[in-house]
C-alpha cells in the first residue's frame, strides 16, 4: 500500500507543478481528478491482477505480543 501511495503523491506534485489549479476551468479540474483515480486504480490493479508486491508482507506486530491469562 504506501509505494501506491507515494506513486499517489508523487502524481500530485507533478500535476501541481504543471498546472495553475486556481485557474483551472471547474470541467477540467473533474476531468483531471477523474483521470488521477482512473491511473492510480490502474497500477493498483495491474499490480495485483499480476502477483506483484512492491513490499514482502510481515508479521503482524500483534501476533509477536504474548497473552497474559
């Protein structure tokens, strides 16, 4: 999940960089936001529907906690 959401941010940025959003048409700013959602679903379904984990999964750090009766 967080490289998804670094690719998520990092997307944000450029988009930042790149366009006034105060001078954004309110048609356009949807259809941005729109095409944001469409890309970030895509490489996370691409991603699963491919086996592909960017990190290994863990323990939980609750299943390392001993139960006291």
């Amino acid at each position: 999940m967080l490289p998804l959401f670094l690719l998520a941010n990092l997307m944000t940025g450029a988009a930042n960089l790149m366009l006034d959003s105060l001078l954004v048409p309110d048609m356009q700013a949807i259809g941005i936001v729109c095409l944001y959602m469409v890309l970030v679903c895509c490489v996370a379904f691409g991603l699963h529907s491919n086996n592909i984990q960017l990190k290994h999964g863990s323990k939980q750090a609750s299943s390392n906690v001993t139960k006291h009766a």
